[in-house]
C-alpha cells in the first residue's frame, strides 16, 4: 500500500503571550495570515495528501473562508481543539482520513515551515516510522537545580532544539496513544518514546520560528524578506 500522508495543523492556542486580541493565526505576515502561510506550505507540498485543521470554535468560520477563498483544495476537515495541546492532536487524528498511513503533526504558528523542510521528514519517517524536524543548539546549555544554580553543562553537541512537523506511521502513534504516558509531555515525540520507539531528528535548512510573542512578528517579517515572499 502507499503512503497517504495526513497534516494535523494544530491552531487551537489561546496566543495568551501573544497579548493581542485576536488569535495570532490572523496576524498578518507580509501581507498574509499565519494560518494562511501555514496552510499553503502544506498545501503545495507534494508529499502531503490530506490536511486537518484544529483550531478554537471562535476562530473555525474565518479559517474556513481563508482556506475557500485561496484555494487550499487538500484542507479536508475542521475540528475543534481540546484542553490541552494533546487533546487537540488527539481530535485531528480521529477525523482523518481513513486512507492515512502517516500522521504529520505541524504548529499552525510556524508558518515558515518551507516544503522542503517537511519532504525530508515525511521521507525519513518512510523509512523509520518516526522523524521530527530539528535545530543544532549553538547556546552553551545549563541543568540548574531548585534554587538556579547550575549543576551540570550537556555536551551541546548531541542536543537538538525539536520544532515541526513531527511525522509518525499511523500504527506506531495510536499504539503510543493507547499505551504510553501523555502526563507532562511538550511535543509528540515524547508520547512515542514513552513506548520504548525512537525518533529521527532531521536538521531543518531555514528558519522555521515558532510565534510566540510579538517580537516573533518582526522577526518573521523580515525573514519572509530576505525569502522574497
């Protein structure tokens, strides 16, 4: 069977730190929303085959016109998102397409993820069940304890700052969702290394920021520049 690669968009953050009114998906970038760069990127990206979309119930009808009004033809469902970042991934999952071999996990806040960035992903979790894009830590890293004080320095070398997509075989991450431990996690590979699996990191070629707050506008403003787009 081939693969039927599905995008879970996850979009349902509250944007808190973000301090504006509206959700940070509409935040205009250079002319277009976040969730619009988003979208597009997984839209023209010929290894993705179906798109779902988790976002608020507040922000579903506005998301719904963007994807209508630019044509984003692989945009297939709408769900709203849990209590948690989880729970959100998990109500993406169960309205996927019934064809679906991989599960392709992005932050609909990184809208500068480029196609080539998630080709590579897509393709070593082909090969290996489960990959997730990445970043070499040039910062000199500190373990502290309770009171902040350092007490160790890992090696910088083997350590990768973890961003999305994050992409898994089907199997592989209901299994983990079955039987793995959710309590405490921040991203999807810890739920399927919670099953003993391991996952491929793949080096990203750009910069694919997460917007958190809004100092992350004018940075992403500018890389779209240097981009030309």
């Amino acid at each position: 069977m081939s693969a039927f690669v599905s995008a879970i968009i996850v979009a349902a953050g509250s944007s808190t730190r973000m301090g504006l009114q509206k959700s940070k998906q509409f935040i205009e970038l250079c002319g277009e929303t976040v969730i619009q760069r988003t979208l597009r990127a997984f839209e023209d990206c010929g290894v993705i085959d179906s798109v779902v979309v988790v976002c608020r119930e507040s922000d579903e009808s506005e998301m719904r016109s963007i994807a209508r009004e630019n044509g984003f033809k692989k945009v297939r469902a709408f769900v709203n998102g849990g209590k948690t970042r989880d729970e959100s991934v998990k109500n993406g999952i169960f309205v996927c397409d019934e064809r679906t071999t991989h599960y392709a996990i992005h932050d609909g806040a990184r809208p500068l993820i480029e196609g080539e960035d998630i080709i590579k992903v897509v393709t070593a979790a082909l090969d290996c069940s489960a990959a997730a894009l990445g970043t070499l830590v040039t910062d000199t890293i500190k373990v502290v304890d309770e009171n902040n004080v350092i007490v160790s320095t890992p090696n910088r070398s083997s350590l990768r700052a973890v961003q999305t997509p994050q992409v898994f075989e089907k199997s592989l991450y209901l299994r983990a969702l079955e039987n793995g431990n959710s309590e405490g996690i921040t991203d999807d590979c810890q739920l399927v290394q919670s099953i003993g699996e391991r996952v491929r990191i793949i080096i990203s070629n750009g910069s694919n920021i997460k917007l958190t707050t809004q100092s992350d506008i004018k940075t992403a403003e500018m890389i779209i520049r240097e981009r030309g787009y």
